[in-house]
C-alpha cells in the first residue's frame, strides 16, 4: 500500500516538474507598444480625466448677483416654494424687467429723436428737441422758423414745424390740451369728433413718417405735404366759424 501511494506521489511530482519546464519553454515577455500607446493617449475620446471648468469674472458676477436677488425676494416674500406660481413668477421677473427696459430705450430713442443725434444730422435740426417744443408751441414765431428751415433746404425740420403750429392752433382754441408728456395719438384721439380729425390724423401720420422714421425730405415731398398742413388749418378755420 505505502508503495502505490510512494509511487503516486513520485508521478505527480514528474508531471508538475514536466509542466513547469513546458510552460517556461513557450513563455514569451509581454512587451507594450510604445507608438501605439502614445496614440491612444493623444485621443482625446480616452481621456477620463475629470475637467472642472474655470469660473470667470462674469460668471462669478452673475452668481453673486442671482444670490442677492434670491435674498431680496425671500426677505419680501419670506420662504417660498420654488414651484409654485410665486416661485415661477420670481424665477421670470428678471427676464420682464430686462424686456421692459429694452422697451423704454426704445421708446426713449423714438420720442426724442436721439437717432438723428447719433447719426450725425445737422446741429439746427437735432436741437429741436421735445424738451424745446412747449417753448416753440408757446412763445416763438413759428412761421418764421418754418421760412428759416426752408431757406437751408431743410424740408425735414420745417415739416416738424408745421405740425408744431397745427398743435398751437388746436391748442389755443381749446380743441386739445398741450402737454409734453402726450403723445402724437393722444392728440388725435382728443379731437375724433371734430369734422377735421380725419385730416388731423393723416398730417400727423406724414410727421411721424418724416421726423421720427428720419428719412431724406426733397423739395417735391415737402410740397405735397405742405399742401396737407394747409388744408387742415383752413378746415379747421372753416369749422370753427360755423
């Protein structure tokens, strides 16, 4: 019995021996390529590092500033709910605020003819402000500033002033009342039951089309539309003498 299992224990050792010796036979070093690696680390889709962008100058601004504007609304509103119809409205009141200064520049740029300041139009013209316009309605020669315009071929400005003088007219005869915070429609709505609203409301779309659209006024233009302006002071005379 201890032979057999002398005898097996020699077997087994021989094959361990013999497999050793095989597998060091064929063994072969692993070896990497140094090209092909290099490849793979120049591409950027084996990149699995973790990028933390940069917080810039703005962006720190606008985090600031949002911190401040959620610490304004919780010390207004106290604590509230970021998905109720408080939270959505405070979410978008800045996007509104932003919408309606655009809106007022706008308006601004348009009412006070800043465009032909920026533009560069000639000094005279670009002086005619709204600021100056109760001054010309109330006090100065309007005739005289209309024969001054046309002297320098400046049909523009003197069709500004011809609808300043239809504005004194209406003004004075108690037909509208002046002020400077009006605006061209709310004087036509003032007079819509007079006979000559329609007129009215026709010379005032060609001021609003010369002045503020800011376009180039020839002789020609200025004749037709001077030819308007005068029918509407001779309606109006007409109207109120009957």
């Amino acid at each position: 019995m201890n032979y057999l299992k002398n005898t097996y224990t020699y077997f087994c050792t021989c094959i361990g021996f013999f497999a050793i010796c095989l597998s060091n036979l064929y063994a072969q070093e692993l070896r990497f390529d140094e090209d092909l690696l290099e490849k793979f680390k120049d591409n950027s889709d084996y990149d699995y590092s973790e990028y933390v962008p940069t917080e810039g100058i703005f962006s720190r601004f606008m985090t600031w500033l949002g911190r401040l504007y959620n610490q304004l609304m919780r010390a207004i509103f106290g604590e509230y709910d970021a998905g109720s119809f408080l939270g959505f409205i405070i979410k978008i009141l800045p996007y509104l605020i932003v919408v309606g200064v655009l809106i007022l520049i706008v308006y601004l740029f348009v009412k006070y003819n800043w465009g032909a300041r920026f533009f560069g139009e000639e000094k005279e013209e670009a002086s005619v402000t709204f600021s100056d316009e109760e001054e010309i309605i109330r006090n100065k020669d309007i005739d005289a500033l209309i024969e001054k315009a046309l002297a320098k071929y400046n049909y523009r400005l003197a069709i500004r002033y011809q609808y300043l003088k239809c504005l004194r007219i209406l003004d004075k005869e108690n037909k509208i009342i002046y002020e400077f915070s009006k605006t061209n429609q709310d004087y036509v709505d003032e007079i819509k039951n007079y006979p000559y609203a329609d007129l009215f409301g026709k010379i005032t779309y060609y001021y609003d089309y010369a002045w503020y659209g800011g376009f180039h006024i020839s002789l020609s233009q200025y004749q037709q539309v001077e030819v308007n302006f005068r029918s509407f002071v001779q309606q109006f005379k007409n109207a109120n003498h009957e």
